[in-house]
C-alpha cells in the first residue's frame, strides 16, 4: 500500500443527520473531546448560543462568521482521520445543510429516544438514501425515560424504510438506566455518573441474566432477555453490504449529555464505516487514489467581512493529492488556477494547510470563480462529478427591485447569490421572480445582502406556497400551464417546476395527474 492509499483508508469523513434538539451538537462536541480536538466541551455549544433573535446583519456575519471554522472539523482517533461536516438545523437549515450530505461518505443519524423519527430527520434521510450511503444511528438520550426500543426500531423501520440492527441494547431507561448491552461482543457497558467507562466482558451470553440480577429488578430483567430474544430470532441479520448501501442501519444507544456509550459507538463506527470510495465522473469512475487530483465544490460561503466580497468554497476531495500551491483546471471553464491559501478547518480555528487527501475538505479563497458543483482536476485534461442537485424549497417570496431603473443590478444581484447555492431562483411565465428557500432565515440574508453588495432595496411578498416539486417531463410542464391554475415555473437552468400551497393540494394535483412525475430534487435532471 502507498502512501496516498494508507492516508484514504484512515479517513472517514461523515455528517450528522437529525432533527433540532436532539443532541447533534451535543455528541459533536463529545466526539471532539474524545479526539482531543477541543478540550473542554462547550466551544461547539458557544456558537449556538449565539443563536439570533432578529435579523440584524452583524449577528447574522458573527454567527456565520463562526459557522465557516465550525462547518467542517477534523480530528484523529485510534489512527483514523475523521471529518465531521456540520449540517445546520436550526434557523440556519437551508439547502447547505442537504448539499453538504453529497459530499460525505456516510451519515450519523441521532434520534431522541422520547421523540422517535422527527420531520427534519425524515428530509436529510430521503437525501442520504437517494444516494445510497451507509447511515449509522445513535439513539440519545437513554438517561431520560422514552420510548421501548423495539418501538423506536419499527417506527425507523416503517417510517423511513430502513432496516434495523441494533448493534447494542439498552439495560432499563431513565432512572433505572444500568447501561447497554453489546450483542456483538458480549460486553456490557456500565452507565454511571462519574462518567468513566466501565466495560464488562462477558464469556457466555447465558451470563448476561446472573450479572443482572444484582443490579436491575426482575420485571426489567425478564423483558430484557425476551427482548433480546425476540432480536435474536425474528431481527434482522447483521449484513455488511446492506449497511455498505444504506439498505441497513446499525443502531446504538447513549446519553451524549453524560458521554456514554460514544466511544463505543465511535469505535464501531470507525470499524464499519466506509473510507473515500470511487465516484463516478463524465470520465468514467474516479478511484480516490487516483494519482491525479480531484475534487468538487459542495458550498460557497460569503466572507464575513462585508467590505470584502470575496468567498470561501469548500472543496470535497475525492481522488489524489492536495498539495499547497498546486496549479488546477476548472472543468466548467476549462482555466487554470492556482491554489494559493488553501485552509483546513479545525474544531476551533482555521489554518493554513499544506496538503490534504481525498476525503478531506478544504476551504478555497475565492473571488467569484466557482460555483456549486464544479469540479476541480490537476490535468487539462478534466472532467466532472456532474451538477449537485436542487432540493424542493419550502418558503417563497417574490421579490422585485424598488427602483426599476436598478433593474440591471437586481439581475446580477439575483444570479450570482442563486450561484451561492442559499436560494433558488424561479421565472414565472411573466417574467417575475420566485424565490424559494429551504429555511427562512436565507430571505433575510438575500435582503439584506442584495442591499449591501449590490445595493438594491427589495420589495418582497412572501407567498403563502410550501411545496415545489420539479416536473421530470417538459412536455408535462407545457400541458400543465395552460390551466392558470397551475403555478408552473423555471429554475435557473430551464428546468419545469410545479409550485403548491400545502400538502393537500399536491396531493389532489396528483389525484388528477397521476401520470405526470414529480420529483423531490433535480437529482439526474
Ligand atoms: P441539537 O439541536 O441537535 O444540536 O441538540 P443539542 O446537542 O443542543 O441538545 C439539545 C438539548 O438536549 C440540550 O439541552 C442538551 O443538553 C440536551 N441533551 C443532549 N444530549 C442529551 C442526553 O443524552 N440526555 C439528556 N437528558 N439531554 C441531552
């Protein structure tokens, strides 16, 4: 094995997927620790603090400001190299947050155990298994009283279709929370306040009830082994490929407030999850030890500092070596660039950066050469990931320039932050523009910056419409307009786009037109 590929099979670069609250941070921050990269827990924690009760742009560039070192950490454990991309959830939810599952390799799902599969879970994991990546959950939380684990495994089961395989179980829950039990390597794993790691292994299964009975009472003994039983006999199978493909989660259970059960989970992980693997490309597969660089830009950040309108574009590396200096190829454009302050980011800093490897994400200074999506070779000879998709927007506005004689400047305005990837950009029949967006947090920011940065004041009317799904075949979108009823409009690239008030009326659409197909994302549009 060579250098580059002992440095690729190190990796693991995921990302976290789960709905506000239920401990995403929380277990960011415990992972950190563990890798010794933050040495107090509490640095992530401080950011969200710093959560914004109004508009005001200063928050919004300290917050985001800080957003950019946060948005990617790196640490190293038990040899491994692990990325964590960060997936904002709150207010800051907005299409990064699913752009940045396309340049992962797998996915940490958390769900609070009293909570069960929440809305904004469900949407990051339509993402991660269109794309077919393996998906590894963590139920938080065992210290408070929730739901049975066999219910919280059916309910992930029939709501998001995924098979469970718990690879630990819970010893009793909320107050009478003892620990969870390893039914991979026998071991059971103490849970106690001083928050030292207790692991117990055990020789034969049949030991499991006599260590027990000293420390849970019998009811929660006896529904403990049926359980595990029942796991046993009607569970599914541990099966290596269906995990590898997002067909099979493994699941594990812990109470990131108290760090328990994080090692284990991390260790596990590391073990199963899978280092950069071969992408498809308009060449062909591109193996990442490929000797020849590659990467692809998943998001563009605008530079906290308004006076400056530079960026920073965050670069997902999936073939070869990243080297300092190194002179690249745009395939979007075919030119050369060299890649002169290349950054990695850190749990609490950014720093300069020699070299990265595939896997890796680094942070380029950018000055309105890239966009969303375009992908970066070192030969001239490029070639490209293809284009990220668009997902379906939830909030629409419509906006217009004040002065119609800033016309010009609210076009350019409105196609270079579209480029940012933030918004989406509709066209109605009548030449007026939508916008559409994931969390509403980015019509502030586009106000706002469309004022600063290319200094036109908006009139904006919000829209009382919620769902917008893209119409695979044009000649639907043609029929389609010809009843005014129909909100039919065009993406920035042409694309047909059906926009509906609420769920019902997508539906009763659907009633109507069962034969035209609607889809969630431009995925493969
Ligand atoms: P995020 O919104 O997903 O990032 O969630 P946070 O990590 O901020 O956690 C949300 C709330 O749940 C905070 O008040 C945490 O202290 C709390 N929390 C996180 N993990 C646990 C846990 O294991 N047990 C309990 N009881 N509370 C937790």
């Amino acid at each position: 094995m060579n250098h580059l590929q002992q440095e690729i099979r190190r990796r693991r670069t995921f990302a976290i997927i789960s709905h506000p609250d239920a401990g995403k941070t929380t277990l960011t921050e415990k992972l950190l620790v563990l890798g010794g990269a933050i040495r107090t827990a509490g640095a992530v924690k401080s950011r969200k603090a710093e959560k914004f009760a109004t508009s005001d742009w200063m928050e919004l560039e300290k917050k985001r400001g800080i957003s950019v070192t946060s948005s990617v950490m790196q640490f190293e454990y038990a040899g491994y190299k692990i990325n964590i991309l960060d997936t904002p959830g709150h207010q800051d939810f907005s299409e990064d947050t699913y752009r940045t599952l396309m340049a992962v390799d797998s996915v940490v799902m958390i769900i609070d155990a009293a909570k069960g599969v929440e809305p904004q879970t469900i949407k990051l994991f339509k993402v991660c298994r269109d794309r077919g990546i393996p998906i590894f959950t963590f139920i938080n939380k065992l210290d408070r009283q929730g739901k049975e684990p066999l219910e919280l495994f059916e309910e992930i089961e029939d709501v998001l279709g995924i098979e469970t395989y718990p690879i630990n179980y819970p010893i009793g829950m909320g107050q009478s929370f003892r620990g969870v039990y390893d039914r991979v390597e026998h071991k059971i794993e103490w849970y106690n306040d001083k928050r030292e790691r207790q692991v117990q292994q055990l020789g034969e299964v049949e030991e499991l009830g006599d260590i027990l009975k000293k420390t849970v009472d019998d009811y929660t003994l006896r529904q403990l082994e049926e359980n595990l039983l029942l796991l046993d006999e009607a569970g599914s199978t541990f099966d290596f490929e269906s995990v590898e493909s997002g067909k099979q989660t493994p699941v594990f259970f812990g109470s990131a407030i108290s760090s328990f059960g994080i090692p284990t989970f991390l260790e596990h992980y590391l073990k199963m999850a899978p280092d950069p693997q071969p992408r498809q490309s308009s060449g062909g597969l591109v193996s990442p030890d490929d000797d020849g660089f590659s990467g692809f830009i998943f998001k563009i950040q605008a530079n906290m500092n308004p006076s400056h309108r530079d960026r920073i574009a965050f670069l997902r590396i999936c073939s070869g070596r990243f080297e300092k200096g190194m002179t690249v190829y745009l395939d979007r454009t075919g030119k050369q660039l060299k890649l002169a302050q290349p950054q990695q980011f850190f749990a609490d800093s950014r720093e300069l950066i020699d070299e990265a490897y595939p896997g890796d994400i680094v942070g380029l200074y950018d000055t309105g050469f890239y966009q969303i999506g375009d992908t970066v070779c070192d030969s001239r000879d490029t070639f490209n990931f293809g284009a990220l998709p668009q997902f379906a927007p939830e909030h629409f506005a419509k906006v217009r320039a004040k002065n119609a004689m800033k016309q010009k400047h609210f076009l350019k305005g409105v196609s270079q932050l579209a480029q940012e990837g933030a918004i989406q950009v509709y066209k109605t029949p009548f030449e007026e523009t939508i916008l559409g967006v994931v969390g509403t947090l980015q019509f502030d920011v586009f106000v706002y910056r469309m004022q600063a940065e290319y200094g036109v004041d908006l009139d904006i009317e919000h829209m009382p419409h919620q769902v917008a799904k893209w119409i695979a075949k044009r000649e639907d979108a043609e029929a389609l307009r010809r009843n005014s009823n129909n909100l039919v409009v065009t993406d920035y690239k042409d694309r047909p786009v059906i926009i509906f008030e609420n769920d019902f009326s997508l539906r009763w659409f659907q009633q109507k037109h069962p034969d035209v197909e609607l889809r969630d994302s431009s995925h493969n549009m």
